[in-house]
C-alpha cells in the first residue's frame, strides 16, 4: 500500500515524509500478508505450514513428502469418516477423492464391500490416498475393492481414426464420449 498517496499534496516533495511512508507501507503490508496467512491456516481447505498439525489431531500419519493437496484430501477425508462407519460414509469419502458419483455394493456373507466409481472413467487420481483412507476408517474384518470404469471398443466404434488419433492409448479409455 502506498501511504504516501493518503497524504495531502504538500508532502508529495518531503523525502523524509516519502522515506517514513514507504516504511510504515511496507510494515503494514508486511502485517496484512502476516494476518491473511495467519487466517489462511486456521482452515483445511488453505492450510499449508500447518496441515502437519490438522494430520496429528486426527490420528493421520505426518507425510511431509506428499503434496499439500494431497494432504488436504486425506484431512477433510479422515474428518468426515470419524465416527460409526456407514455405507453413506464410505460412499462421501470416496467421492472426496473420485470428484464424482461413487456406489458401495456391500457383500456381507464374503465380509467385504466394493467401491464402484459410476461418476468417472479410469482410476482416480489420488487412489493411493483413497485406499490408505479407506483402510484408516473402515471396519478391520471388512476387505475393500474397487470397481473401475473404462470405454469399451463398442463405445468407441463410432470414432474415426482421425478423431482417434487425437488421444493417447489411456485417453480413449477415459474420455467422455
């Protein structure tokens, strides 16, 4: 912030005064960078210098090498899964991590459920971190699988070499046609 041009005209002239408003401009742009950091790390969603914090109070294994995004997900994952682990729960956290529709198919006489991302093709970007969540919230006796989606030759039987061509071998499974 200029300080300088808050002032009347008359010291626009005064190297001392434009010398002491330079200063206190910057300490006060120094104090509002302070304060909006500050704010920034009292949430999730902007922490950075203290998600290692945010990962000891819920019990998170500190992973300083991981991405902060990376980091986020696991947090806001593990905070919506504390409590009673229920299919509605499993389905909310999953599509934290897809950023689309997932199903729980439970398969109680073989102890285990399966995740099935109905909402997107390929696997997720952020599996890893789905499946150590996922292993962090769930029921100990209960094994999890995962379903994915790609397209079939049949899907893409309408496209033309040309229009083909235009993708790699993994986009022409995820695309959405």
């Amino acid at each position: 912030m200029e300080l300088i041009d808050l002032l009347p005209p008359k010291y626009d002239r005064n190297i001392t005064m434009q010398t002491l408003q330079k200063l206190l401009g910057k300490a006060t742009d120094d104090l509002e960078n302070g304060l909006s950091n500050t704010i920034s790390e009292c949430f999730i969603s902007t922490a950075s210098s203290l998600l290692s914090r945010y990962e000891k109070m819920f019990g998170l294994k500190v992973s300083i090498s991981e991405s902060d995004a990376f980091r986020r997900e696991r947090i806001t994952a593990k905070m919506s899964g504390t409590g009673t682990v229920t299919k509605a729960m499993l389905m909310d956290v999953a599509s934290r991590y897809s950023n689309g529709e997932v199903e729980i198919t439970e398969d109680a006489p073989n102890h285990k459920f399966t995740v099935s991302f109905v909402g997107m093709l390929g696997i997720p970007q952020n599996m890893d971190g789905l499946k150590m969540t996922i292993e962090e919230i769930k029921p100990a006796h209960l094994a999890a699988e995962y379903e994915y989606f790609y397209n079939t030759w049949n899907d893409i039987s309408h496209m033309t070499w040309d229009e083909a061509s235009a993708y790699t071998w993994e986009g022409i499974r995820t695309v959405n046609l």
